[in-house]
C-alpha cells in the first residue's frame, strides 16, 4: 500500500516511517520545515527509501498534490505542528485558508478536523496514528521501580477530574498539581513548557497528569510524552507522572522508564474507564 506520513516535530514521524516500511508500505513523507527534525531526511533515504518533500506549515494545498502525486490514498499524521503556528507570520495557501474560513473556532479539534475533511473530500484517508505503533503504547499501573505514596495517589485523584474537564473543552492535555491544589494547566504550550511554569511557581514536588480527550480521536493529537519530558520534570524536581494507558505513546519508552527510575521520577499508566 501507498502511505502518505504528514510529519511534525518530535520522534513520532520517525517511528511511524520504519514501522510502515517494515509493514511493506511505500511511504510517501511530505514534511513540515518550521516543525519536522532535519535528520528526517536521513531517515527517510535509507533503504527501502520513501519520497521525502518539505512543505511550509500553510501548504495545504500543496501538501495534498503531493500526497495524490504519489498515488496515496492513505496518510497518517504524526508529530506535533504547534497550534502557535497558526498566530504567527504564516501565509496560508487556498486550500488551507478556505479551512480556516470554515472554523468557528482555532481549537486543535476543529482545525485538525477541518484539514482531515479536505483530505477526504480529495481521496486520501487519514487513519489511526498508532496503528504500526501498538507496542509504544503506554501500559496500565506502576510503570518504574517506585510506586505512588499516598500523598501522591491524592494529587492524582483530585487532579484527574479537572484534567479530564480541560481535555474534553480542548484546552490542553496536561496540568500539574500540588497538595491537591492546581499549579498550572497547559494551553498552546506544550507540556516541557507547563511543567517547566509549575516548577517556577510551585516549587519541587509538582506531579504532572498528562490525559487523552474524552473521546481522543487516534488519527490526531495523540498524547505523547519522551525522555525530554521526564528531562524536564527532574529540571523542576517534579516527582510523579501520569498518563493514560493505551492511549499515549511513550516514545523511547525504554529510556523514558530507565531515566525516572535514575530520578526517582514515578510514572503511572491510569486505566480509563470512559469513552
């Protein structure tokens, strides 16, 4: 099969590609310059080689001929494309500025659902972002050598409801908590930038709950964390993470356990009950 692989920044792209060429899929990369990582395009000329191209973040259009081009009918996205990007001097082509014209709100949902819907009305499919990545997929329960305390377990209850009410207004995925109290919640940011504020404001001690949407659609803004984030906890002296299991990709996920255990760092997979 033909697959088109639309790539941010970050690992995700880079996985998605050796996975879906393992799988035997002609992959085709068209890549965002202001987000996607230089060295993907090594990545992409090693054998099997896949088409590589670099777009702007405001080539929709382009994006798409070039998607056709190639005979896809498939895509996935992977990697993030700040929604920052959207504020700052971009010129959007035709395509893109009749999707925005659309919107009735800049959210991620909207906007990335808007792009979806062209692609489909053009003949190209978005599917399941982690459909090669299953094993990347964090687990349920204690994921490191150190469990939750109590004191912990109680951030994690209090903070669970108020995460999942911010997830499911499309604010952000990820806030940080304190002796039950509400330190910072991430907006357009990111979550190195969110844990990176809660430790200025709170000081050591934060725990960071990091969730999926009520009804996270995996083809998009699939949670994602990396070593960088656990990098960024030990940075602030945050001691506990949480994410949902089987919904967020751990990526590296072997370095991410072994780089909280050095910390001291906690990381739980919280099993989700809901839709």
């Amino acid at each position: 099969m033909k697959l088109g692989l639309i790539a941010g920044n970050g690992r995700f792209p880079f996985l998605v590609l050796d996975a879906a060429r393992g799988a035997g899929h002609d992959v085709t990369v068209v890549a965002i310059k202001e987000e996607a990582f230089p060295d993907l395009a090594d990545a992409a000329a090693r054998p099997p080689a896949a088409a590589l191209h670099w777009v702007s973040v405001g080539q929709l259009g382009k994006c798409i001929s070039l998607l056709k081009e190639a005979g896809v009918t498939q895509a996935v996205m992977a990697g993030q494309v700040k929604h920052t990007k959207l504020f700052a001097d971009i010129i959007p082509d035709l395509t893109l500025a009749a999707v925005l014209m659309r919107l009735r709100a800049r959210n991620t949902d909207a906007l990335i659902s808007g792009v979806a819907e062209v692609l489909r009305d053009r003949g190209i499919d978005l599917v399941d972002s982690t459909a090669f990545l299953l094993p990347f997929l964090a687990r349920d329960g204690v994921l490191t050598m150190r469990a939750p305390t109590e004191e912990e377990r109680d951030d994690l209850e209090f903070g669970y409801r108020i995460a999942d009410s911010i997830a499911g207004m499309d604010i952000g995925q990820t806030i940080a908590v304190k002796s039950t109290a509400v330190v910072a919640v991430e907006a357009m940011e990111g979550t190195d930038e969110v844990i990176g504020r809660a430790g200025r404001l709170a000081g050591a001690g934060v725990r960071i709950i990091k969730v999926a949407k009520p009804n996270q659609d995996m083809r998009f803004d699939v949670p994602v964390i990396g070593v960088s984030t656990i990098e960024a906890m030990k940075a602030v002296g945050a001691d506990l993470l949480s994410v949902d299991a089987g919904k967020t990709l751990m990526i590296d996920g072997g370095a991410i356990i072994k780089t909280a255990d050095e910390a001291g760092i906690c990381i739980v997979g919280r099993t989700l009950h809901r839709g």
